[in-house]
C-alpha cells in the first residue's frame, strides 16, 4: 500500500534535507481563515517562489514562518525547530521598506547586526563582503534615503544576510525594482543558494518566478501543489499561438467566438492565443480571421498564462466592465496628443533629462522604460505639466500654449508612481474627493464612483479606510481615480507596480479600453512582460532616449543573438561563462533550470556553450533586450 504525500510535501528519501515543512498549517481572524490548511516543504538550498494574487495568504504564511505570528492549527518546523526558536537563523524581508532612511549604508547594517547580537569581528567580515556582493561597497556612507529603489532592497537584502542566516524569507523584495537591479538581486539569490542557504521569496512578477527551482500557487488561503516552473508550462495543457493582425481589435473580437480558443489576450503588436491542439488551433485562427492575420507563430506557454489560467478557472477573474459614459475626444486622430522636442531638464549641475523627443497620437500606447534614476518620472513630470522645462518644447492634447490651463488640466489623468489618495478616507470618500477635483459633473459621480468600486471588487467595502488595502487593491482604486474624468490624456507612472496577475490583466484591458476610444497613454512599468501591451516603446538610459519601436522593431534590433543552456550542473556553468565574460556579467543571467547567454559574436563562443549542456537559440525578450540595450549603453559612456 502507498502513503499519498499531502500537497507539496517532499519524498521521505528528501525528508532529511527540508529546512521548512509545514503541515495543516491554518490561521483565523475571527470568521475569516487567512490561511486555510496549508502543506508544503522547501529544501535546503532551494529557491522557493510563493506566488498568489492580493489576500491569499502569502504575507500571513511569512509572518507565521518568521516566527512573529502563532498559527492558529497545524504545525510548522523551521531548521527542526519551531519558527520562534530559529529566529536567530531567520533573515525576513518585509513588504515595506523596512531600513531606517536616515541612517546610512553602514548604521542600518551596524543596527541589524545588534539586534541579532553578532560578534564585531564577524560583523566587519561580513559586512566587507555582502557590500561587495551587492555592489554598494562604494556607498557605505550614503543615507539609505539617497538610494535608488534597487539599492534599497540590495542593503535590505544585506542587512539580513549579516546573521549570516540559514533561512531567508523575502516578501516581493522587487516590488518598483528597475529590471537591471531585479537581475542583479536575483543573482545574489541564485549565489545564496549555492551556499546552502534557503530562499522562500513572494513576488507578483511571474518572470521572476521562472527563477525559482520550484513555485506554488496560493489562492484565498490555499496552496496548490508546487513543481518547477517547466512541469508548470507542460502540466498546463495548452499551447499558445502569436497572432499577428492589421486590425487587433477586430480580431480578438472575431477570435473570442471560436470554440477551439482558450483565451485571447492583447498585446501592442499581436495577439496571444492559448488553444488545446496548436495545429487545429492556427488553421480555425487563420480560417476565421481570413485577410486580417499577417501571420501566426507557435510559442510556449508562460508561467503567467498557467497561473493566469488557473486562476481564471477557480472563477477569480475580475470584471470588465464598460465605462458608463461613452468615451470621446476634443481633438483629431491624426494630432499630436503627448509631443515633445529635445525636452531637457537639469538641476545644479545634473542633467536628469537630456534632449528627449517623442510623439504620441490620440489612441496609441507608448511605454517609456528605463532603469531606476534614468528620468523617466522626470520627463512625465514635465510632459503634464507639473514641472517646468529647462529647454525644449511640450504639446499637450493637441495644445503647444497655456498648458497649465484649469481646461486643460481636466483633460488629463495622471496616476503617479506613487500611491496618491488619502489613507485616513475610505475608498468612497476618496472617490468623492477626486470626482470633484477632476470636475466630475454631480449628476455623473455616483454612476462613476459605482463603476471604480465594481472593477475594483470592492462592492460592499466602499466604507473600508483605504490605509487598510493592500497595496496591489490600493493601485486599482488610484487607478480608478485618475480616469473617472474620461481623460483624453492619460499619464500612468509605474501603475501595476505589485499588483497580481490576474489584476494586472485587467488593468491592461481597461487601459487598452480607453485608448480604442482614442485617449493616448504614457506609461512606465518595470514589468518588461507587460511593456509587450504598449503599441511603441522608448527606452531612457541616463536620461537620454536610447531607442523607439514596436516592441517586434525592439526585440528585432538588438545585436548578437541570444541561447538558451540546460546544463545538469548551474553553478558550475554559470561560474564558467561569468569567467569568459568577466568584465561583462550581464550576458549570463540564470533563469531556474536554464541559462540565457547574449552572444556578439557565435563563432568565437558557441563550442563552449554547447559543451555545458544542450543548446539553442531563442528570440529576444523584453527583458533581455532591455538589459542588453541599458548595459551597452553604460559600456559606451563610461
């Protein structure tokens, strides 16, 4: 007779190396069960992603690990011993920022470690060396209030490594993390691990998630069985199909209605179609779109369409609801409605935007990317108006004069980077308080405030203080706020930044809703997977505009050509190849059972590639195309 193992736990043959196993773990406030018989155990040395929308469960099961909340049933084992007696071998990063900002680089190390009460001859040790590990050796003496957001979570990420802990616990450590220092991190991570040391990490980046050895989906306070990314993708049954059309409104219509589609997504310049049969699936695509395809790929599938999937099928998918007026615009499709022309601005000496050009039209999606620090919420700041230009000229939904006009300014939704609304008013009052700021006319706002609540889900909290939301529930109220107006220029400063998945997917649906009725949108995101939806993309680097295009034209440009290595031993290959590139450790980044590798030239490197493990070329990403583009760039000035 077999023993079923419950959900997620190990083999016993692997018993002997888990660091957590968690069994019938449960957690209550009051009616409410935050953490409904949970199961899972994470092994030494293993990088484990939780991943799960706003409210799962996620930071309740890392409180209860870290040993700073009790559970209310179950049992949980933390290095042999209950979460409480381990903390001395716990390093937890919490969701906020959780370092003293006006204490520098060392004095929040210096801090950490007296807590932990580690040994000053140890603390020198180790504070020499995770400094350089994260690369901000050269900022000891900063105030931790001057970094960048990327260096903030890399000191926070230090500071719990002093303990020298065995057990790291990271709740969504990247959240508004620019991709270069996300990358950075996760390969701090993935260099932990070979240590031994064991990761259990939250975070709504699904791409992030394709890092992890092994990723469990929590939902409404359960967990799904975890397995390794690549199971995932397979186990999930579907296909996935690139659509290319001239008219991709017109084809997901016509798409949505054949029975062989799973699901249909837009994304700036295609279509992404999940189908059971891919080949049945790309003749009924070709068949029903007839002269609207230019074309149709197979891919495979994403982490985010098994999740996306999953999800959708438990029936969490949040409603799309139209607006409740019909939405227009004051000005012609063929206007510029967000213009600039070599908009600069400098403070003292420092040049924080250096000749930015751009045009955006009534309808169009334009993302602007770039890494922490490379201007972009500079450039937004002046494009709407809130900051002046140092030189250059702005347009503004077809004006080029009195662009800080009252008449101007309700034509325009701005939702900056970040959260703006007020957390000692509830959700309703807050909607009331902008409706009226935006010039909402009173017959409207009830109908329009209603209509923010339902696509926000919180029909029946509207009395709720917003300080209590997550912060993914607090990213679509705001979001909510700033196009109650029906603007016909939307600005939208990194807008998804921690919300979930399937949340996300219904931002994207309402953003790509206001712009089919014509309002242009400028949106910044760290999201590279989500920047696919915007119809052009610019890439700043040092606050220079490096680059334009559909994201194809992007991805299309890039020079060399990138491989994908499955080897049987990662940390050797991936020592290896940072070796052969040492001055430029960009072009090897770790993705959980694979590596990435860019190549300039193939001839000179391929043999080696090969000889670690099997070998193929592959597309461009956003991401690598991004990383690839800021780091040349870099290369180049200095």
């Amino acid at each position: 007779m077999t023993l079923l193992q419950p959900a997620g736990l190990l083999p016993p043959a692997s018993a002997e190396v888990a660091a957590i196993v968690v069994q019938g773990l449960v957690k209550r406030y009051k009616q409410l069960a935050a953490v409904d018989g949970v199961d899972f155990a994470v092994r030494r040395g293993e990088v484990f992603g939780l991943i799960g929308p706003d409210g799962a469960g996620k930071t309740t099961t890392f409180q209860i690990l870290a040993g700073v909340m009790e559970p209310t049933a179950g049992t949980v084992s933390v290095l042999g011993r209950p979460p409480r007696d381990a903390r001395l071998q716990i390093g937890y990063i919490t969701q906020p920022f959780s370092l003293y900002l006006d204490l520098s680089v060392d004095e929040n190390l210096r801090y950490s470690a007296g807590l932990k009460q580690v040994d000053e001859a140890l603390f020198e040790e180790r504070r020499a060396r995770y400094l350089k590990l994260v690369d901000l050796d050269r900022f000891a003496d900063r105030l931790a209030g001057q970094l960048s957001g990327g260096m903030k979570q890399k000191l926070a990420l230090c500071a719990a490594l002093i303990p020298q802990p065995q057990i790291l616990l990271l709740d969504e450590p990247t959240t508004g993390v620019d991709p270069v220092s996300r990358r950075e991190f996760w390969d701090v991570l993935a260099a932990l691990s070979e240590e031994q040391v064991t990761v259990v990490v939250a975070t709504p980046y699904l791409d992030e998630a394709e890092r992890c050895h092994r990723v469990a989906l929590m939902y409404g306070g359960k967990l799904e069985s975890p397995d390794t990314p690549a199971r995932l993708r397979a186990g999930l049954g579907l296909s996935r199909l690139e659509v290319h059309a001239g008219d991709l409104a017109r084809a997901e219509q016509v798409l949505h209605q054949l029975e062989d589609i799973e699901d249909v997504q837009t994304f700036g310049d295609r279509l992404d179609v999940l189908v059971a049969d891919p080949a049945r699936g790309e003749r009924a695509v070709a068949q029903a779109l007839g002269g609207l395809s230019a074309g149709v790929s197979r891919a495979d599938p994403t982490l985010e369409n098994v999740f996306v999937t999953r999800l959708r099928r438990q029936g969490s998918d949040p409603p799309l609801l139209d607006f409740p007026s019909p939405l227009y615009r004051s000005f012609s499709a063929d206007a510029v409605a967000i213009g600039a022309e070599q908009l600069s601005k400098t403070f003292g000496q420092f040049r924080a935007v250096d000749n930015v050009s751009l045009k955006i039209h009534p309808g169009q999606i334009y993302g602007l990317l770039g890494a922490n620090g490379a201007g972009k919420t500079t450039t937004i700041k002046m494009l709407c108006g809130l900051l002046p230009a140092s030189a250059g000229t702005v347009t503004l939904a077809g004006e080029k004069d009195r662009l800080r006009t009252s008449e101007l300014r309700r034509r325009l939704g701005y939702m900056s980077q970040k959260f703006t609304l007020y957390d000692d008013l509830s959700i309703a009052q807050n909607l009331e308080f902008y409706s009226g700021v935006y010039g909402v006319p009173r017959r409207l706002r009830r109908e329009r405030i209603d209509w923010v609540i339902d696509i926000c889900g919180l029909r029946g909290q509207e009395n709720l203080l917003t300080g209590q939301l997550p912060g993914g529930w607090k990213q679509r109220v705001a979001f909510g706020a700033s196009v109650m107006h029906q603007p016909e220029v939307l600005f939208l400063d990194e807008p998804t930044s921690g919300v979930d998945p399937l949340a996300r997917r219904q931002f994207w649906r309402l953003i790509e809703m206001f712009a089919r009725a014509g309002t242009a949108v400028l949106v910044t995101t760290h999201y590279l997977e989500e920047a696919e939806h915007c119809h052009r993309l610019g890439f700043m680097v040092a606050g220079q505009l490096v680059a334009q295009g559909t994201p194809g034209e992007i991805k299309a440009r890039q020079p060399g050509q990138l491989y994908e290595v499955i080897s049987a031993d990662l940390p050797r290959a991936v020592r290896a190849l940072r070796a052969l590139f040492a001055e430029q450790s960009w072009r090897v980044s770790l993705f959980g059972d694979r590596l990435h590798v860019v190549l300039d030239e193939p001839d000179a490197h391929l043999e080696q590639l090969q000889a670690l493990g099997p070998t193929r070329q592959v597309g461009y990403s956003l991401e690598d195309a991004f990383i690839s583009m800021v780091q040349r760039a870099r290369q180049e000035t200095s």
